[in-house]
C-alpha cells in the first residue's frame, strides 16, 4: 500500500493567516463555544467574503480520479491545543478554532451536516481513541483495522464530502482510501453490483437507527452518473451471507480490487484531508492508542453539496432507519 500517494493543495502564507485570523474572532466572539446555531450563520458571512481565488484554488470540487486531496499549510500548536480527550464526550469546545477552520473550508466547499444521532448533533466531530471501543468499527476504535467504507453508508443523505482535520498524530497514523475510479472490473460485475441486493445497516455510532423497526432498503454498491462509477460501500455492516453466490464473488472482487489500489496518507497536524465520499472508501490502520493525552486527534467535518447527481434516484425514497440528517442551511 503506497504512503502518502495523495494529491496536495499547498495554502499560501496569505490564506493561512486570513482563514486563522477569521476563525480566532469567530471564537472569540462566541466566547470559545462553537455549539451555538447562530455560529453557523457566522461562519457562513465569513466563508462569502473569502478571496475567491482561494475558492477557486484551494476549494474546488475534488477533481482527479484519485477522489481526494490533502489541504496543507494550516499549523497547529501542540502545547495549545492541549490534551487528546479521552473521548468525544468528553472533548466538548477543545481546540474550538480547528472547528471553526474546517467549518469555513466546509461551507466554501458545500453545506456542513450533522446528525441527531452523533455526537450531540455537532457539525464537527472529535475523533478519538476511546477505552473500551478498540475493538469497534467507528471512529473510537484503535487496535482493529477499520475497515474501508463509505462515510454513513447506511444512509440516503450521507455527506458527498469527508472532512478530515488532523489536530496530533505523533505515531503518523495513516488513513486509508481506495478510490472506486481506478479499480478493474468486469461488465458482468459491475452490472451485479449495481443490482440493490443487499441493505446497508447503521453502524455502532447510530444506537438509535441500530434499533429502528422498519425493513432495511436493499441498496445498490456501484452506480453508474454522468461522470463515471460511485459507490457506496460498507462491508461490516452489509449481510453479506444472505447475498446471492454470483453477487458475493462480485462484491469479494470489488473489495479485492479496493485493496489493490488503497493509499495510506498520513496526515500530519494542520493538514486537512478531503474525500469525495461518492468515489472513495476510507478506514485507518490499526495502531496502540496509549490514553495519556497524547494520542492521534483529528476532527471531522461532513459536507452536502446541493445539485450534485452522483447517486441513484431511488435513495430517496429510503427511510434512513429514522435518522435525520441537520444541514446547515447557510
């Protein structure tokens, strides 16, 4: 698996110091708590009034087939940021100005989202080593691999865009990513696959959904837009063993070939990286998290962007298991 093969958008010292000076005031102004609605709409002023060469530059959709980019030049004051909690629950308006950072660059790109059933509704996520979770498949987990997915692949209103803001990674931990646009496939799996065989269940960081009584949508894992194959992927939470013998070899060579061309980027503190969650599945290796403040802390931003017709029309009839989706309507 290639290290670091991963496009990268180098910020100039200009842009880095406008975003960082915006995002201080914003704090400051909301006296450090980044939960408040009415934020929201003040970041989105701000993100308007940005120099539009950077939108233009740095901010633009995701535009090669490797279906991300790393976001670089932003810094990070490990001494100032203090501590990795010990727990998203725990994190509560920690290292506030990285929320409002990846907020601004959400917004420029899309329309930040979050979810009644996540992490109290924030629009930015702290992800964590957590005790007790090492062995899950969610953001909290650190001795298991976590698996290559789609971000909330369960659901129909899922973010087009994945966030990743790294905040301390000492042990250059890397995430993985397979982009769907450079694997091989043959037309009878890619027809398989495009059939929706099999549901997608919420995983363990939806509680509420997990529970939800109504019957699970049977889902496609390829479709075929304008611009080319997507996915929508999630393995540890697909039943596979209820999937047809042809449907399953076709669904064990997608993920053969999602090996094949998976990446590890290591991110290092002040990068940002942006997935196109429509094009590529994303995990982390596994690592030992040592819960003494100085674990890896990156936070998480996910982003709708409005018009985009990258997915089957039939989503939205899907129930979602009951989950809704907050978008910040900026």
């Amino acid at each position: 698996m290639p290290l670091g093969a991963a496009p990268v958008r180098q910020l100039d010292a200009p842009a880095v110091t406008e975003l960082t000076e915006i995002a201080r005031k914003i704090v400051a102004d909301f006296g450090g708590s980044v939960s408040r609605p009415e934020l929201l709409s003040r970041v989105a002023e701000a993100a308007a009034d940005l120099d539009k060469s950077f939108q233009r530059k740095h901010c633009r959709p995701v535009d090669t087939d490797d279906g991300l980019f790393v976001l670089r030049g932003l810094t990070v004051d490990d001494t100032d940021i203090g501590p990795t909690p010990a727990s998203w629950a725990t994190a509560g308006d920690s290292a506030a100005v990285w929320d409002v950072l990846l907020l601004l660059l959400a917004t420029t790109m899309g329309r930040p989202i979050a979810w009644d059933g996540q992490q109290d509704g924030r629009f930015v996520h702290n992800i964590v080593p957590s005790p007790g979770h090492e062995q899950e498949q969610t953001g909290a987990s650190s001795t298991v691999l976590l698996s290559p997915h789609t971000e909330d692949a369960f659901h129909p209103e899922r973010a087009h865009l994945l966030m990743l803001g790294c905040l301390r990674n000492h042990d250059s931990v890397a995430t993985t990513a397979a982009s769907i646009r450079k694997v091989r496939l043959s037309e009878d799996d890619l027809a398989l696959l495009s059939r929706p065989e099999l549901p997608i269940l919420p995983d363990d960081a939806y509680a509420e959904a997990q529970a939800f009584a109504g019957p699970p949508p049977h889902v496609p894992a390829l479709w075929q837009s304008e611009d080319g194959p997507t996915l929508r992927y999630d393995p540890a939470y697909t039943p596979l063993d209820q999937a047809s013998p042809e449907y399953r070899a076709a669904y064990d060579r997608l993920t053969a070939e999602l090996e094949r061309v998976s990446v590890a980027v290591s991110l290092e503190p002040g990068d940002v990286l942006v997935v196109d969650n429509d094009l590529v599945v994303h995990g982390r290796v596994p690592f030992k998290a040592r819960y003494d403040g100085t674990d890896r802390w990156l936070k998480r931003a996910s982003v709708r962007v409005p018009g985009r017709r990258t997915r089957p029309p039939a989503e939205a009839d899907e129930h979602g298991y009951g989950q809704a989706a907050l978008v910040a309507h900026v």
